[in-house]
C-alpha cells in the first residue's frame, strides 16, 4: 500500500480514511488488503468507502444538498425500510399463526 500510515494507526482521521478510500478506489489496494493491513474489519472501510460515494454525488449536484438535509433523508430512508421490515414480520407472525390454527384441526 502506498499510504504513507505505519500499520498501527491509532485514530483514523477523515483525512487517513479519505487516503485509504482513494486508493482503494484508484485499485491501489483492496478492502480485504486493508483490512489486514490496518486491522480493520471490511464492514468499517465499506461504508468509509460509501460515506465518500455519496458524498461525492452531493458535491456533483448542480444543488447540493447541505450536510443536515443529508442526514434527513437518510434517516427518512432507513424510516421507511424499518417500517416495511415491521410490517413483514407482523405479517409473517399472523401467517405463522394462522398455519398453527389449521394444523392443530
């Protein structure tokens, strides 16, 4: 890896991370390569990497949206996906349900 980090990084700063996510990008190094490198799990550099995507896409925007109008939308979206989730597991247990009536006759 080119970053110029020794391997014991001890506070990963916005700007480290933004190094590893653009080498990452560039094809330098892999996630799974950085893992091991840096000890850190695949799941944590995924979304360093997806917290840049999206906010490279804010910045190409020809109206970005500011930081708070972000986070509102992201969390109406996870809302919204919890919502559905709440809604098949209650549809889920009624079927359940109703399968246990109709073997118990």
């Amino acid at each position: 890896m080119s970053i110029t980090m020794d391997g014991k990084v001890k506070r990963w700063t916005a700007k480290r991370q933004s190094a590893l996510v653009i080498e990452i990008i560039q094809g330098k190094t892999s996630v799974s390569e950085a893992s091991r490198s840096y000890d850190l799990s695949p799941s944590e550099i995924e979304g360093w990497v997806e917290d840049a995507k999206r906010g490279m896409e804010n910045s190409l925007r020809a109206n970005p949206l500011d930081i708070h109008a972000q986070y509102e939308k992201q969390l109406k979206d996870l809302q919204e996906a919890y919502g559905e989730a709440t809604l098949e597991l209650r549809a889920r247990k009624k079927l359940q349900a109703l399968m246990e009536r109709e073997d118990d006759n």
